[in-house]
C-alpha cells in the first residue's frame, strides 16, 4: 500500500528586526467581503455535488468500503512546528464532486444556497487538529480517490468559503489566497501540498513553490514496492530570510521586492509571494524592470540576425529589427512585431 509523509518543517516566522521602517506588506484580514474570487482561490466541481442525501450509505457500509477501496490513501502527517497546527484536505471525488475530509475520516461535501452571491462560510468541522507535541505523528487516510486536492496545514484555523457555480450549478470552493492581504485567513501562517490521486492516472504530488512559499512542508512518498521518495522543501527559516534578502534587494535596486513580503501585524513574516501575482494587483510594479534589456536587445538585432527555429516546415527563419519592428523573412502574414 502506498502512502505519504507530510512533514511541516517550518518555525513559523522569525521576527524580522526592525522591519516597519522597510518595504514589507502588513496584513489585515477581512470578511467575505473582502474575497477576490479567481482562479488560483477557486476549485470548481465538474458536476453537480452534493450528493443527494438518498445516496448516503450508512457509516458501516463506508467503514468496509473504505477498508476495500484501492483509492484509499494513508497520510501521516508529521508537526516539526510544535504547537497547534490544523490540517485541511480540499479537492474533487472521482465523480467531479468537491470534496473537504472531516476530522472522523469521512468526506464531507460541501454546499451552498443559490440565492446568496457573496461567498458562504462552510461552518462544518473540516479542520484535522495535529497532535501539538513538536515531531509528533497523525495518521489520517483519504477514503476514496481525488484530484486537484490540497493538503493544507495552518498555524491556526482556515476560511473557506462556497459560492453558487451556473456552470455546474453546485458549490464552488473558495480557498485562502496566498495574494490578498485582506483574505480572512490572512494572518494566519499556512502552507499546501498540491495531491491527485486517480485510478487511471495514479498518484502524483508536490510541495508547489509556485505562487508563493509560506509555512515550510516537506514529503516522501512511500511505494507499494517499498522504495521512497522525497521533496525536502525549504529550510525552516526560509521565509524570514526570503523577506530579509527581498529587503536587501529593494534597497539596492528601488523596485518594490520587499512587497512581495506579506506580514502580521507584528511584523512576523508570513509567506512570500511570487512577483506576477503581485503585478497582477500593482500593474505599475516592475513596469520597467526589464525596459533598459530589451532596448539593448532590440539594438543588438538592427544589425544582427536571430535565428528562429521553427521546428516545422519553415525550418530556421532570419529576423531582424528594421524600421524599430522586428521583420521575419519569408513570413507569409506580413506581420511585424513591436518591443512590446
Ligand atoms: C471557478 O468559477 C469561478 C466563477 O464561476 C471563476 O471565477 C473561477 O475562475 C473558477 N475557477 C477555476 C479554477 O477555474
Ligand atoms: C438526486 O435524486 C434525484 C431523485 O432521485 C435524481 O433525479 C438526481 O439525479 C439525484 N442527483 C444526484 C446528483 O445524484
Ligand atoms: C502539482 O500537482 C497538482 C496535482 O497533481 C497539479 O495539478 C499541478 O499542476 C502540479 N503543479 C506543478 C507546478 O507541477
């Protein structure tokens, strides 16, 4: 049988000395109101949940379903942070349905009412609570297969929200943003892993790094076969010494890198976010970080020939600026390309 170590490895946060006088973004977490739904804090079902009360088994009827069923996966989920830690599991059943794991092993399926438009707090338990003691074990098992699951954990508790879909005319989640610092979870330090595990498709899982970094995970997978493998993550104090070299680097070059930093209201850094979710909210952001390149860029090919290869019938193709546009030979469309 397969199963997944989760280990939390991050100290929450450091404080960052004599952060207020730097460029840093202090939360402040707000309501429902205060939710900007898109498709990063958003997992759509792909049909319509939940499940009508006529198709619930009985617990027992679960019990042996869950003890026979291949899509059943162990997790242990191990807390290196000491103190206390929820975990959360989100994401779809096989059936396309949304999915949350309740702290008794069962799914819960969330809902929400069709007339409401703001996001509904989902006040069902679906927080696992993490044995407090620093190096301590939970074992949980997810009783059926899942895909565009997470695994989140959190020094404190979640929000999570449901809004009305028409598309699928069901629940769609609403999950913490890592981006908005008015999200209601704002303040809270938290992190995910990112888990499918299909019938088809097998299992596959990974620590993400991809829009921001926050409270610091690692995991090992263990195989039927009994072999094993890893993603260690960053060290404990990443993202206090993330903050602090962003810090650094704003100093240095005036861009706004210490933004990317999101911290409490003491100053306790919280997560890092990637640059183009930050652009996302500040277009004038890094506007012209990369103007003074692509002039140098755009000068170099007036007088010299990028070769583009085209991997296709028109083989290599010779460009060059001309005219302050870049001109390809041989281009059928006559389409000529600005610097930007
Ligand atoms: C889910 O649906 C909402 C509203 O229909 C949309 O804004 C959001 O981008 C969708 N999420 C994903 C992951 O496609
Ligand atoms: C719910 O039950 C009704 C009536 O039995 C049925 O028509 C419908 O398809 C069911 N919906 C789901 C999602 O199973
Ligand atoms: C991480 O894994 C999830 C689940 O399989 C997948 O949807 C996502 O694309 C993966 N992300 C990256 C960056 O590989």
């Amino acid at each position: 049988m397969r199963s997944i170590l989760f280990t939390i490895i991050s100290s929450a946060s450091a404080f960052l000395g004599g952060v207020s006088a730097l460029p840093v973004v202090k939360v402040h977490p707000g309501d429902a109101n205060d939710i900007i739904i898109n498709s990063q804090n958003t997992l759509n079902a792909t049909r319509a949940g939940p499940a009508n009360s006529t198709t619930t088994v009985s617990s027992v009827q679960i019990a042996e379903k869950v003890a026979l069923s291949p899509g059943q996966l162990p997790l242990s989920l191990v807390n290196n942070l000491g103190g206390a830690v929820n975990a959360y599991v989100t994401g779809l059943n096989s059936g396309g349905q949304l999915v949350m794991l309740q702290p008794d092993g069962q799914w819960y399926y969330p809902t929400c009412d069709p007339a409401m438009s703001a996001p509904q707090p989902i006040n069902v338990n679906v927080a696992i609570a993490l044995n407090g003691a620093k190096g301590s074990t939970t074992q949980i098992a997810l009783p059926s297969y899942i895909s565009a699951a997470r695994v989140w954990f959190a020094a404190g508790n979640l929000e999570f929200f449901t809004v009305y879909s028409s598309a699928t005319q069901g629940p769609s989640l609403v999950e913490p943003s890592a981006v908005n610092p008015s999200d209601p979870s704002a303040a809270i330090s938290w992190g995910f892993v990112e888990l499918t595990n299909t019938e088809v498709g097998g299992l596959f899982a990974n620590i993400s790094y991809v829009d921001f970094v926050g409270l610091v995970l690692g995991m090992s997978l263990l195989a039927g076969d009994g072999s094993t493998q890893s993603a260690r993550g960053l060290q404990p104090n990443a993202v206090a010494d993330i903050c602090s070299l962003l810090e650094a680097q704003s100093a240095q070059d005036g861009q706004p890198w210490g933004d990317l930093c999101l911290v409490d209201s003491s100053g306790n850094p919280l997560r890092v976010i990637a640059p183009s979710d930050y652009v996302a909210s500040h277009p004038e952001a890094f506007s012209n970080y990369f103007t003074e390149y692509i002039d140098e860029v755009w000068t170099h090919y007036t007088t010299n020939t990028l070769t583009v290869n085209t991997q296709a019938a028109a083989g290599k193709v010779a460009c060059s600026v001309q005219d302050d546009l870049l001109t390809c030979s041989g281009d059928n469309r006559g389409e000529k390309f600005g610097r930007k």
